[in-house]
C-alpha cells in the first residue's frame, strides 16, 4: 500500500453496474431498491457508475456539476481526452450521485486497449462479440477514472463495488495497477450456471466434476468466463447473493465467496393490516372480470370458488421450471376431478415471447362481456324507473305490487336476448391471448397439448398463456404486474436455475403465498431463517435430492392442499406471508453490504484497525445502521415471534468476519414485538425463527444439501485466531485460514 495515510472511517463508495439508470433486468431492482439506505449511510459520500445509455439517461438523470475538487479535475482531464461524460443526481427515491460513461467515445482505442488486456491478463477476445466489446471498454474507462481520482484524493479510503462481469473488468486493471482502492466484486448469477442450466446435465450434483475451461470453449463464452472469473478472484471480497450460488461459484470459479448478500426489496408497511387484503380483493375483481370475458360461452364454473395461480419471469422454459409447473397443473386437474372438487383453478403464465398480435378471440371475449355488461346495467336503471313510478302511484293505498312483465318490457327482453346469443361460442376458450410467432414450435404450448390442458368443461383447472409483459393500458388484461400479483392466489415458480428469485419474493413482500424450491436463493434463504416455512405460505419444492418426478408430486401436493383450504384460511395464510415482510426489508438486508465493505477495509488497510497506533475503542464504528432497524407502528398482532437468542436477518450470510476479527457478531437484531393482547383468530404456530451460532455461520454452501460441512471452529478457537492475527497481514491470515 501507500505512504498515504487515508481515513477508512469516512471512506467513499463508488457502485458500479451496467445497470445504473439502465435497465435491462433483475440488477436494476437490486441497485435502485437500495439507494435509499445506502445513501442514509453514506450521503455524498456514495457515487454509482455506469454506462451512458441516451435512451434512458435523460430521462433518468438531471446533470450537476461535481461539488468535490478532485471529482471535478479527474473529470475534466478525462473530458479532455476525449471521454463523454454525464454527471448528476438520479431520479430515484434518495437521490444518488450518479457517473454515466459514454462507451461509444472511446471505441478508436478498443484494439489498443484489447491488446494490453492479452498482455496484462491473457484474456483473448474475439471481434464480433458486441457485448464483451462494450465491457472492455467500460471496464478500463472505470479503471482509468479510479487511478486518476485516488491519484488526487489521498486522505479518504475508496471503496469501489462491482455487480457481474459486464462491470468487473476494472478489478484486474485496479489490481494490477495497484491502484490504492479496495475492491468488492457481487456475483449475481455465474456465465456457466446459465448456459449448462439450460441444457439437460443435473448441474447441482455434478458441480464438481465440470472441466469450466473446457465447457465455456464449446459454449463460446471462454473470453466472458474469463473476465468473470478474474473479476472474482482480484477483488479483496468476493460477494454472491445467495448460500446456492455461493456453491455454484465455488466450483465454476474456483473462489470461494467470503459471504452472501441477499437481495432486498422496499417494503411499504400499511398502517393498518386489513389494508393489504382490500387491495388483493379490489385485484381479484379485476382478474375476476378478464376470466369471465376469457372463458364466455363456457363461463360454467362458480368464480367464488376459483383460484388464481400464476408463474412469472424470463422465457427461460426449463431454467424457470415451466415444464414442472404444467406437468403438476394437469395432475392437478386429475386429482381435483377424481376428489369431486368443487374448485376450479385458473393458471397464469405470464412469460413474454415473440407474437403477432391479440388473438381476435381474446378481444372478442372482452368485447362481448362488455357490451352484456352495458346492457344489463342500462335494463337495470329502466326497471328502478319503472319500479319507483309504479311505487309512487300507489299514493299510499294497499296497491298491487309490479308484476315482472310490468318491469321488464318487450324491448328489454329482446335486447336481452341479443347478447346472450353473442355469448354463443362453439370453439373452446383460447389457451393464449396473443397470436405466437412460431406457434408448432413453442415449448410451453407445445407441453400444453401434450398433456391436454384445453380449457374444457370438465377441466377443473384452466389455462391462460400471456405471452407478453402486463401493463394497465392492455385491452385484454389491464393490470400493472404488482396489480396483478395482488390479486392471485398463489405464486408458482419452481425453478432449476434461480440465483435469487424476485418473483417469489416480491409475493411474499404482497403477502401471497408463493411454492418456490431448495435451487432457488430465496428458497434457501427463507429455509435457512424459519423453521417451518409452509406453515408461513412459502412452500420450498425440493428439486436438489429427489427425482424429477418426486419433485412433481411434491409441487402436485402443494398446490392440491392450497385447494382445499377455506377462505377463512386463505386469509389467515395471507396475513402470516405478509408478517415475513421484513426479513426482505433493505433495512435489515443492507447490513450485509456494509459487513462485506468493512470486512474490504480491513483487508486493504490492516494497520488502521490492528495497528500499533490502533486503540480498543476503535472498533465502535463497525455498530453500523441501528438506527435504521425500527419496525412500523402497524405490525399483525397474531404471530408472536419466538426468539430463542438474538439473530440477524442476514445471519446466514454473514461474512468471514470470525477470521478478520470483525465486531460484528455480537449484532443485535431488532426485537421482533410480543404482542400480549392477541386476536382470538391468533395462528397456532408462532413463526419459529432459526438461530445460528457464531461459529456455523462462516461455511459457503451451508444451507445446501451436499454442499458439505467441514469441522466448525468453536467460539475459543475463534478467539486465538483473532488474537494472532492481531498484527498479521492477509497472506498469513490465509494460512491461519488453511489451518484451522
């Protein structure tokens, strides 16, 4: 390191994505969910980076000029040679600094820049892949802007944090520069995992036997799994999302991760807890209206007492576990119809594809509906006319009450009858509402015929494929997603491949039950926090240790019980799904991060923290973010919280810390509330949190079924380590590491 002595207590933070102001997919939710407290930590003193898109940047950034000096002059010189550069505030909720790169600028030094890549890291790169091309060159812009600001700024520490290969590149460059920042590099999801996922290997109990050289070759991504995997293992912390891609990376990238930093959501408590629920009746209601006008002429099942069930995501078809999920539906339908059920269920799966347009079918259905509807309420209003005239001649005398023919005259009944025609309907009702570009060769219809979910009256479950994103401006189904979501019933995602898995948790924070599976990193983070979790609505498929079709059944078993629940208990469930809310909160998840940064500093600037100088009392900055642990005034006053110890949120992704001797083990986590005055309506099982001990926190691939456990250090153990690696440097805390 340097002669330079910088302050680690008020170091800056730069977070770099491709994603900031630049939406593409999930990493977009996660950066733009977390500025809020991210920027109540750190202020000005937090800086995203990015790439300059001109599609969305305007509309996403208001331009600034830098109030810091060394900001302003870094850059102005890289203005000078030539690099565009947008600075300002994003417009999101906490307002974060923002740095966009214009790539484009820069593209006269691509070959330049491609040959000192090959030179400094031996990473080949071919020259039509666009993508790779574009990371190159944003990965050295990066690098360049760090170098020449910490060659400026010398009394702050700076710690730059990167998300996936498209932004890591700048980690080896930083490294090999020896550029004096510290560097955090967040794995979301592997390059490997997606594509050998996507074919048919049982990826998860194979892990260890792939040749990843090999593999990445014949998939010609060689030149993106090496920037990966040199983004991994040049950064001082590497960081994945989840306990499964923690094992994933293990073995694809051969480092294994220092911890686990679970995605988060901004959850919106109601201030009361009945408030949720409306909104899921006042969503039902809506999708209540597309069923009937999706399934007129055949509309013969009892909406009272159909079910709502729903997949959502990527068209990723086998990744996405759409084949289990239409495979349970039609066992679903047997076991219902063989049970005498009076259930009907209906099965969203709404996964954008390639179409032509709405099925005229589709629009039909909605077009006929309507105009019954029109009908009926304008008959409606000349009856209560006619009724309230018939009423006021009586003048008060014992008058004969209206006959029916009195009320509803011929013309009524004739325009009546006119649309109940147009309800006639001799073809069943469509499985898609969109017209598909290669329909013969569709996956999801394809499973659809074969196992013949048509839509028939005797099916008891029903089928709707939506092949395109929701939104409220569609004349068929005018829901915005979260609209929707509220108003199903039950969240089905039974994925092979799923790093983290929004989708699940986004029901939870709605409060909808959700069945998720142990391959899922939502899955194993609430399997690793809750003792019974199908007891709280989230159901975990197991698809690590049992046959596909165990797997099947068990998916088949869920969803056949959530049938058989009353409505009463459908509410109840809802209420303990909601209660889980916090456990996704960024104001419980954000520790992690400021964990995996302190646990940085520590590893770059040792002396500071164990230093000669270093006093005891040096340790209290690590009780970071306490204050941002209070729950809302409204919290369900039925679960009762049964805390056996004290546990983090994030405890099952707590860093190495025992080895770095980090204070932080001795968190505490907010009290979950004991309310004493329960509703008589109160859940017979209280929510049965799991608590970890210090010492079985550390392993990666903890939580996973065959991810192995090796001999845990006792909390003495811990404390020798700690005391002889008091003025130690890192490359013998490995060693130390090794040893126990």
């Amino acid at each position: 390191m340097s002669e330079v002595k910088r302050d680690v207590h008020n170091h800056l933070l730069f977070e770099c994505a491709w994603e900031v102001a630049n939406k593409v997919g999930g990493i977009y939710t996660v950066i733009k969910t977390k500025v809020p407290v991210t920027v109540s930590e750190y202020g000005d003193r937090y800086t995203l980076i990015g790439p300059l898109s001109y599609k969305t940047a305007p509309m996403e950034v208001e331009a600034q000029e830098p109030t810091d000096p060394h900001l302003a002059a870094t850059l102005d010189s890289m203005r000078a040679a030539g690099v565009k550069i947008l600075y300002g505030r994003w417009l999101i909720e906490g307002a974060p600094n923002v740095l966009l790169f214009d790539t484009g600028s820069q593209y006269s030094r691509l070959d330049e820049w491609k040959g000192d890549l090959w030179n400094l890291a031996g990473i080949p790169t071919p020259p039509s892949d666009h993508e790779t091309n574009e990371t190159i060159i944003f990965g050295y812009i990066v690098a360049w802007f760090l170098g020449e600001y910490v060659a400026r700024q010398l009394d702050k520490a700076v710690i730059a944090h990167f998300h996936e290969w498209q932004a890591g590149l700048a980690i080896p460059l930083c490294r090999k520069r020896h550029i004096d920042v510290t560097t955090v590099f967040t794995t979301h999801a592997t390059l490997l995992g997606r594509y050998l996922c996507a074919g048919s290997v049982d990826f998860y109990n194979n892990l260890q036997y792939f040749d990843v050289d090999h593999e990445a070759g014949k998939r010609g991504i060689y030149h993106r799994y090496c920037i990966e995997r040199s983004s991994a293992h040049c950064a001082d912390v590497f960081t994945t999302v989840s306990h499964i891609t923690a094992y994933e990376s293990e073995h694809l990238l051969k480092r294994k991760p220092d911890g686990v930093l679970p995605n988060g959501l901004n959850v919106i408590k109601f201030q009361a807890m009945h408030e949720f629920q409306n909104l899921h009746s006042r969503a039902k209601e809506k999708i209540n209206d597309f069923v009937r006008g999706h399934f007129y002429g055949h509309y013969d099942f009892d909406i009272d007492n159909t079910l709502y069930m729903f997949t959502a995501g990527r068209y990723e078809y086998r990744n996405k576990g759409v084949d289990m999920f239409i495979e349970s539906l039609a066992r679903l339908n047997y076991r219902l119809q063989k049970s005498g059920s009076k259930i009907s269920v209906v099965a969203f799966i709404i996964m954008p594809a390639s179409t032509h347009s709405y099925t005229i079918d589709a629009l039909k259905g909605q077009a006929v509906t309507k105009q019954l509807r029109d009908t009926v309420t304008e008959i409606q209003n000349r009856i209560g006319q006619r009724l309230f005239e018939h009423a006021m001649r009586s003048n008060g005398e014992h008058a004969t009450l209206p006959t029916p023919d009195d009320l509803l005259s011929d013309e009524d009944k004739v325009l009546l009858k006119r649309r109940i025609f147009a309800l006639k309907r001799n073809a069943l009702p469509p499985v898609t509402t969109h017209n598909m570009t290669d329909d013969h060769n569709d996956p999801i219809l394809n499973q659809i015929r074969r196992v013949q979910l048509f839509n028939h009256s005797h099916d008891r479950v029903k089928v709707v494929f939506h092949p395109d994103f929701l939104s409220s401006n569609n004349p068929i189904l005018g829901m915005d997603y979260e609209e929707f979501v509220r108003g199903c019933h039950l969240g089905v995602f039974p994925s092979y491949y799923e790093p983290w898995g929004y989708t699940p948790a986004e029901c939870t924070v709605m409060g909808i039950p959700s069945i998720t599976t142990n391959l899922s990193g939502f899955g194993c983070f609430i399997q690793d926090l809750i003792e019974r979790p199908q007891d709280e609505g989230c159901y975990i498929i197991d698809r690590r240790s049992q046959s596909v079709e165990d797997s099947v059944n068990q998916l088949t078993d869920y969803m056949f019980s959530f049938c058989g629940k009353t409505r009463r208990q459908r509410i109840n469930q809802r209420n303990r799904v909601e209660r889980l809310s916090p456990l996704l909160d960024w104001k419980n998840l954000g520790i992690e991060y400021s964990k995996a940064r302190q646990l940085a500093l520590r590893r770059a600037y040792p002396d500071a923290f164990y230093g000669v100088g270093g006093e005891p009392g040096e340790e209290e900055d690590l009780d970071f973010g306490m204050e941002r642990m209070t729950l809302p005034i409204s919290v369900p006053a039925s679960p009762r919280y049964k805390m056996s110890g004290i546990a983090t949120p994030g405890d099952i992704g707590t860093l190495t810390e025992e080895m770095q001797a980090l204070g932080t083990s001795d968190y505490r986590g907010y009290q979950w509330p004991s309310q004493q005055d329960d509703e008589e309506e109160g859940y017979p099982f209280p929510l049965v949190m799991k608590v970890r001990s210090r010492a079985n926190s550390v392993m990666s691939g903890a939580s996973t079924p065959g991810g192995g456990r090796s001999k845990s250090l006792s909390d003495t153990d811990l404390r020798k380590a700690d005391a002889a690696l008091s003025n130690v440097n890192e490359s013998q805390t490995n060693g130390v590491n090794g040893h126990h």
